[in-house]
C-alpha cells in the first residue's frame, strides 16, 4: 500500500473520531516522520504496516484530533501551580491560614498566591492591615480568582516600587496590576517565570490539549515573560499561539506580534459586578458595571488593528461591552480585508440580536462553557447577580451554534481548570438544556472550530492527511459516554506533531516514548 512508505509510527486498529465527519470507524492512522498525518485507513487485519518503525496496536481506543483550548493564561496557570493556591478559603482567617501554611512552597521570600475568593456569601477581601500584620517583612501578593486585580503588602509595594496611596490601600487594579505583574515576575527572574510557562503548557497537555491560545503580555502581565516563552517555545508540550494583550497597535506591530488585543478589558466580570450590562444587576440595582474602554477607542482598536493585518479581539461579558466592541468592528469592517477573523472573548451575557450581527460581521467567538458549568444555575454566583431568568440565558452556546458563528471553547485557566475534557463536558451537560450541544459539536468547538479562530483550520483541528499529527488516545468515546462522565474519561497519550507528549500508554516495555 502507497502510503505505508511514508509511515513512520502508526496507531493501529484505532477507533477514530473526526469533528467534521463524526465516528469513522475502526482505522489505521499512519504519521509521517515530519509530523503530519501521513494516512488514515479503515484497519484491516493482513495490513502489518511492515515499513513503518513503530506500530501501536490500539484495539479499539478512541482516538480523536488534539484539544485546543482557545483561552488559557499560561504564565498567570503556571505561577499559580507553583505558588499558594487560596481556592479553598471561604473567609480572610482561612486565606491567613494557607498563606501560613504554603509560606515556603516557592523557595522564594515572596509570597504568591492565587484564587483569592471573596465571592462567597459573608467574605471579604483581607485589609493591608491584616495583611501587613500577619506578614510585616515578607512581600506577599494575592492573585484574585477573576484576575482582574491583585492584594498586596506594604513591603510588596515597596518592592514593585508602587506607592502606597490612600487610594490604592495594596488593592491594585486597572493598569496597575498590569505593572505590579511584570514587576513581580521580574523579580522572581526568567528561571522562575520558564518553570510556570513549562508547568502550564504540561497541565494543559495532560488534560488533551495540543494548543493553547496564550493571553498574554501587554496590559495584564506585562512583556517580561513574552522574551522566555519566545525562547522555549518550541520545546514546551503544547502549541502556544500567543494573543498579545494590549491595544497598542503600534506596539504590536513594532514587537512582531500577528495578534493584538487578546484579553484586554472593554469591561469586567460578573463576579465582581464589574462586567458593563444592558441593564442592572440583579443584587445591586443601582449598578451596571463599566466599561473600561470608550466607543472610540474600541473602533480606533479594530480599525488600527484592521489597517496593519493583525489578527483583533477584545474581552467582553456584559452586553453593553459586547455592544460598544461590535459598533468598533462594524466600523472598521471598510477598511479590513475580506474575511478578517475578529475575535470576541467570553460574550456572557450575549442577546440572540448580538450573535445575528456579530455572524453578519465574521466575528469569532472564544467562549469557557466551564463558566457557566462550575459557577452556574440556580444557587451560583451568576443566579444572584443577574437574577434567574437573565442567568438561564448567560454564555448561550447554542444560541451562538445556531447563528452559525464560529465558536472556539477555552478555560480561561485559572479562571476554570486547564482542562479540555471539562470543557466538552461542559458543553454537552450544560446547566440549562435549551443551551447544550451535541457531543460531536463540543469536540468541534474545542478543535476544528478553535482551530478556525486562530486561522489554523487548515493545519489543526481534525485527523485528516496532511494536517500536524495532533491526537490523543481516550480510554472512552466521548460521543457515546454519559455527559456527565466526560471529564473523567482518561488520556491515555497525548501527542502532538507526529510525537508522544504525556500519557500512561509511554510507560512499559516497547512503549513509544
Ligand atoms: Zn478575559
């Protein structure tokens, strides 16, 4: 047979899936030494792939294409892997307790943490006081579970060289805890900062990711960790497509970046009860949240964006967000070439009208159906900012489906796990049924159609010849298993580019490792 020549491994007797075209039944997949997807054949018992160096008899797994999460912090996962995490605190003497108990996890003199909640009925955010009391000469910075701002110490503050204003109080947000970011990386050096990148893309991959779209730098973080990544790209575990957060185009252009604006801000979270909402929130009447960029600079954004060929995107939640971002992108749409790809992050609190006019103007949607899944329904955070019938509807991934907009799933990570397997089952298990998908649309929305988001249609996101050999073998179909049992179906090997990344199946005797 032609194509057994240029094999050089090949998955025998694997049952593979392809988003595209569903179950293809028991199939040899051949990968070429140049990482590609060389063939793939149904199986037939007298084909011994006798040229092929190594061949692994699957008997029947499910292999299906890699995972791509398509919004996935990597330094901000990565520094909480190797730093206290504060999830698990429901009050400030608890947050004191694990700050207490993890104070020499990182071997450094700071101490950082992540997950700080006070998003819980009764909790508060600890003071400087407190803090500074408990921890009067060691640094210490606490991450908040949204990101969107950060806590530190008076000696934290001294040494990030930030002034501690009656205003600020540690509590750093806006541009700030962009600045306080970089600063704190810097101080933990590049040897730091290229553990957590590693730490993260090796969790990721664990979970089925081949890819991740990274937001990072600009605004939120800051460029110090951009020049590491750059460095070991090539040999973390997964593929990182790097959405540079800030909306200096200039900047982007100047910096070689193809893709600008990421995650920056239009506005909050719902969370927070920062998120810029068509009407007020339901705990809080006299508010509707803010936008933390005007109508004109968003359009000056995508316009700036569209003039130099870059990839654009922005973070929206709230629909006044959502609507301030694609009035920008209806703007700008004159001067972008046909079939520019904008990206909108998130879009929570979406209406059906939105989604028709974002699909009329090509827009991308990078959506976390785990959002809505871990901190949704009746009793969840959502619930008692937005009420019931405004939380029924928030994150309305079928609604977008059926507008026929292109929508790549991601985690947000460490917003929610860095963990694809969660994310389709969150997408099929939805909270609310009006909202859920099929099983082959959820591994749509986290391959071939995240894949498209990024413009890498062509070379990711399905098992077809000629597409970069990304897959993994799953112990389980997750087209057939219970919807709720997604999340535990386990990877049993993950590979990425035609080789072996992580997984029990590269352990033993005549493993392929
Ligand atoms: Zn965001």
């Amino acid at each position: 047979m032609k194509t057994s020549h240029t094999a050089n491994v090949v998955l025998r007797q694997a049952r593979a899936i392809s988003p595209n075209r569903g179950a293809l039944g028991l199939s040899d997949l051949a990968i070429s030494s140049d990482g590609t997807i060389a063939s793939l054949t149904p199986y037939r018992a007298g084909n011994q792939w006798a040229h092929a160096s190594k061949v692994l008899d699957l008997n029947g797994l499910t292999v299906v294409p890699g995972l791509i999460d398509a919004h996935f912090h990597m330094l901000a996962t990565g520094t909480q892997l190797l730093t206290i995490d504060l999830a698990t605190a429901k009050s400030v003497p608890e947050v004191m307790e694990l700050l207490e108990a993890g104070k020499d996890k990182s071997g450094s003199e700071w101490l950082i943490a992540g997950h700080l909640d006070d998003e819980h009925p009764g909790a508060r955010l600890p003071t400087l006081k407190e803090l500074d009391h408990a921890f009067p000469r060691r640094p210490v910075f606490l991450e908040h579970r949204s990101c969107h701002f950060a806590l530190c110490n008076t000696r934290a503050m001294k040494l990030l060289r930030l002034q501690t204003t009656a205003r600020v109080k540690g509590l750093l947000d806006g541009q700030l805890v962009g600045i306080a970011r970089q600063r704190l990386m810097e101080a933990q050096g590049e040897e730091f900062v290229e553990r957590a990148l590693r730490a993260a893309s090796l969790a990721a991959a664990r979970r089925g990711a081949t890819t991740v779209h990274a937001m990072e730098g600009g605004d939120l973080f800051g460029d110090f960790a951009l020049n590491v990544l750059k460095r070991i790209r090539d040999s973390l575990a997964t593929d990182v497509v790097v959405y540079w957060c800030g909306t200096d185009v200039q900047r982007a252009v100047e910096n070689g970046f193809d893709r600008v604006g990421g995650d920056s801000f239009v506005d909050g979270t719902l969370g927070s009860s920062t998120a810029a909402l068509r009407y007020p929130y339901s705990d809080d009447r006299a508010s509707s949240g803010s936008l933390q960029l005007t109508e004109q600079q968003v359009s000056a954004f995508f316009s700036a964006a569209a003039v130099s060929h870059l990839q654009s995107g922005l973070h929206v939640i709230g629909g006044r967000a959502i609507e301030v971002a694609l009035r920008g992108i209806a703007q700008a749409l004159p001067k972008a070439e046909a079939g520019t790809r904008w990206r909108l992050e998130h879009c929570g609190d979406v209406s059906k009208q939105q989604l028709r006019r974002a699909a009329q103007l090509g827009v991308c949607i990078s959506t976390q159906p785990a959002f809505t899944y871990l901190r949704g329904g009746p009793r969840g955070v959502y619930a008692q900012r937005l009420g019931p019938r405004r939380t029924r509807r928030l994150y309305p991934l079928r609604w977008m489906l059926d507008e026929g907009i292109h929508v790549g799933g991601g985690s947000d990570s460490p917003i929610t796990p860095a963990d694809c397997l969660l994310g389709l089952e969150s997408c099929v298990n939805a909270r609310y049924s009006a909202q859920r998908t099929s099983a082959l649309e959820a591994l749509q929305i986290f391959t071939s159609e995240a894949a498209w988001c990024a413009g890498e249609e062509a070379r990711k996101g399905d098992l077809v010849r000629g597409m970069q050999a990304d897959l993994l073998v799953l112990k389980e179909n997750p087209l057939t298993c219970a919807p709720d049992k997604i999340q535990q179906i386990p990877v049993l090997l993950v590979v990425r580019k035609g080789r072996p990344v992580c997984g029990p199946l590269m352990e033993g005797e005549g493993a392929w490792r």
